[in-house]
C-alpha cells in the first residue's frame, strides 16, 4: 500500500485518522483551559501559562522517543527487517520508563525555582498558586500520556492509523466528560483539570497497551525487547532530536514572552493579563497547528517507507502533495484566527472583563496573520526527518521558534519603546509573524536543492545508496 497505492488517497487515509488524532491530543489542554477560564478566572490562566513551558519540555522528551523510533520502524518496514523493528518498539518503551524515573521527580524537587524562571514573580499570588496547584498533579501522569503518545505513533508507522486515532478519542472523551464534573460540580477549581487529564491519559494508555497485545499488531511488542538497542538508539535519537529540539525551543519561547511580557507590563496585574493572554494564543495556534501536523504524521511513513524501497520518484510526489496540503491547512488556520479572534477568545473568558477580550483578540490577530507561510518549512522538516537526515531537519525546525523568533521577542520592544512606533507589548506579538516569514525564505533553498536530486532520481527505476545526497 505505501509502495503502489495512489497517494492522494492514502495520504488521506494516514493523515485524517493522524489529523484526528493530533487535534485531540491538543483538545486535552485546550478544553482544560476552556473550562478554566470559564469557571476559575483570569489568575487560573495565566498560572496555567506559567505551567505551559514546563509540560512542553516535558512533550520534547516525548517527541525524541515517539517520531525518532516510528521513523525507524518506518523505515526498517520498507527494508523488511521486522527483528529491528521489534527493537525499536521495546526501545520505544524503555525510553519512556526511563523518563519515568528522572524528570518528574526533579521537577518536582524544584517546583518553586522552576516556576520562577518562567515569570512566576511577575503575576499575583493567585495564579502562581493555580500553576503549583496543577503542576503537583500532572506530573507523575506523564507515563501514561507518554507511553500513549509513543505507541500511537508506533501504530500509524505500522499502518494502524485508526487504532491510534482511537487511542486519542478515548482519552479526549474522558476528559470532555470529567473535566466539567470536577471543576464545576465537585468544586474542584485547576486540580479538578489536573485529575481529569490524568484519568483520560490512564485510558488512552491502556487501550495503546492492549493493540499490542500478542497476535494483534504487525510488530509485536515482546518483554525481551524492551531495552536499549545500540544499533536502532542512534539513529532514532538523531531522527527524533529535531522535532525534540523544536518543542524545546518552543518551551524556551513561552519563557521568553512570559520574561519579556513581565518585563513591560506596569505591574502585576498588567503582566497577569498579558499572561491570560499568551495562555488563549497557545491553546488557539496549538489548536489550528495540530491539524498541519497530523498531516505531517501521515505523510512521513509514506516518504520514510519509499526512501527505505529507494523509490525517489514517489517520495518527490509525496513531498509535493505534502506541501499543497500543508500550506492550504495553514493558510485556513491564519484565516480562522483572524477573522474570528473576537469569538474564540471569549470561549476562553467568563465575558466579566471586556476590556481583556479585546486586547486578546487583537493580539491574537497580530501574533498568527502570518501563519499561512510556514507550511514549506514543517513539510521540509518532515521530509529530512522521514529519510534519517537529522542534522538538516534540526536546523529547519530551529528556524522558526529560536533562530528568528527569540532575538525578535527580545530586539523589537525595545526598537517600539525607543522610537514610539508602537507599544512593546505590541511589537513583542510582532515577532511571531515576523518568524514565520524568516523562517519560510530561509527554507527555500534546501528544499529545492533535494526536490531536484529526486527528479532526477526518479527518473531511473532503482539507485544505489551511495547516491543519497549528503545535505
């Protein structure tokens, strides 16, 4: 299917169940903050902001393990090696446990510090005990979302795209369905999120566990596997660093606005509801851009499988299809956001403070009205992780959230604050659309330079893998 099937189609048929999954993943936080916002206020999201850096480095070790090994199970299925394939698999989970047992505890140990690095001496005292409240909770919850997150990625490189859709359903459907009992009707106020998303992440894990329970699953998961491989470790840590790095460098983002919104901001109050603020525009663009990536998730088995079959005509079609999809669901998402940024907002407010609704949508406007240009850079990104080219998909995914975005975070307030062109808080949402567009011009070239190494690859039937290019 993944050599011969027509691509438009299957395509669709990785990318939708990915694209459902995807979304629903970013729905575990999203509905939390929803219902948050609606019951518990503006302090309760801005300290769930303070948390947000926290669980996206958190997600960073998650990515490493999940896209590294399902790429190599990706590839290791073209080249019909399924022994390196169970490898990977049982490394897959190792890595996990591994997690387990290292950096929940350090948190934890370190929960003040950790929250004041990320702007926590800049809010009122409410929502910096919201975020501790919260933080406490989740975070030995971690296993089960990422054990979760790591086998569905698994499923979908092994072609059982709808049983990983499954598993994400499952756990959103809890959580949809606790998060209202235990905010609104047991008073629980942000523990009350906590433990339903804890619930929900114990379900979907439970339902990864039993697809791989022994005559179901195309790689079978055997306890003898499970461990550290040294011939599948390095390459699946090359392969995963780039999309580990690019949550990282977001976590090392939403620090750096937290910084620079306390900075500017009069006093608490103000950097409190700068920080509400930057809370509705990370649910909001992780909502539209979770779509962009499950496209990603489906294409990314098609090209790493075809690469591994040496089939370069193919993969450049996947690659260019990739690339019309990919910007025609980005360029919706910079649309949606700002023409209905009024609206989405006060879903995230109980409507007591008109003045915030205003400025949030207005730098909701702002900050995404670029978002239609970075379709090339995530498809490029995809495409050098598919084919184990990891250093150049590092370097594409640093582009757009540090290379470009940190210095703009830092550089234009104060060029707004020394010449009056704006306010700095203003020009500090001016360096998301600022980024998008640096990092899509910087993008060009590599992408050309290996859409014409598989043009003329394509041409032939087979080539050799001393052909590969080198970028």
């Amino acid at each position: 299917m993944l050599e011969e099937a027509p691509l438009g189609g299957l395509l669709l048929k990785f990318s939708w169940p990915a694209l459902v999954s995807m979304t629903l993943s970013a729905l575990y936080s999203i509905v939390d903050r929803i219902y948050i916002g609606q019951g518990c206020g503006q302090d309760a999201m801005a300290g769930l902001t303070l948390v947000f850096p926290v669980m996206m480095a958190f997600g960073a070790f998650g990515v490493f393990a999940g896209v590294g090994h399902s790429a190599v199970l990706s590839i290791k299925l073209g080249e019909g090696d399924r022994a390196s394939c169970e490898k990977a698999l049982g490394e897959l989970v190792a890595l996990k446990l591994l997690f387990f047992v290292t950096l929940p505890p350090l948190v934890f140990a370190f929960l003040d510090p950790v929250l004041r690095w990320s702007g926590g001496t800049a809010v009122t005292e409410g929502a910096l005990e919201m975020a501790k409240t919260y933080l406490r909770i989740v975070l030995f919850s971690h296993l089960f979302s990422h054990l979760a997150f790591g086998l569905s990625a698994a499923m979908r490189s092994e072609g059982a795209v709808v049983q990983s859709m499954m598993c994400m359903i499952v756990g959103f459907g809890m959580n949809l369905v606790l998060d209202p009992v235990f905010i609104f009707v047991l008073d629980m106020g942000v523990a009350g999120a906590a433990w339903a998303t804890n619930i929900a992440m114990a379900c979907s894990c439970a339902l990864a566990l039993w697809h791989y329970r022994p005559g179901r699953s195309v790689v079978r998961l055997r306890w003898r596997r499970i461990g550290f491989h040294g011939n599948i470790l390095a390459k699946a840590c090359g392969i995963g660093l780039a999309p580990a790095l690019q949550q990282v460098s977001g976590s090392l983002v939403n620090v750096s606005l937290q910084l620079a919104f306390a900075h500017w901001s009069a006093d608490k109050t103000s950097a409190t509801a700068q920080l509400a603020s930057l809370g509705i525009f990370q649910m909001v663009t992780m909502f539209f851009v979770m779509p962009l990536m499950g496209v990603q998730q489906g294409l990314a088995p098609v090209m790493g499988y075809n690469w591994g079959a040496r089939n370069y005509g193919r993969v450049r079609q996947a690659l260019i299809v990739g690339l019309w999809v990919s910007t025609a669901v980005a360029a919706f998402a910079a649309l949606a956001q700002v023409t209905g940024a009024s609206a989405i907002v006060r879903l995230f407010s109980n409507g007591e403070d008109s003045g915030f609704v205003q400025m949030a949508a207005g730098d909701l406007r702002v900050s995404n009205c670029m978002l239609w240009c970075i379709g090339l850079n995530v498809v490029a990104t995809t495409y050098f992780q598919s084919i184990g080219r990891p250093r150049t998909a590092i370097v594409l995914s640093l582009l757009r959230q540090v290379i470009c975005l940190i210095p703009c975070i830092w550089l234009l307030p104060y060029i707004a604050n020394a010449t009056g062109i704006c306010a700095p808080a203003t020009a500090i949402w001016l360096a998301m659309p600022a980024s998008d567009v640096l990092a899509c011009v910087a993008t060009v070239p590599p992408f050309l330079a290996h859409a014409r190494f598989l043009l003329r690859a394509g041409s032939r039937r087979r080539v050799s893998p001393g052909t590969h290019p080198r970028r």
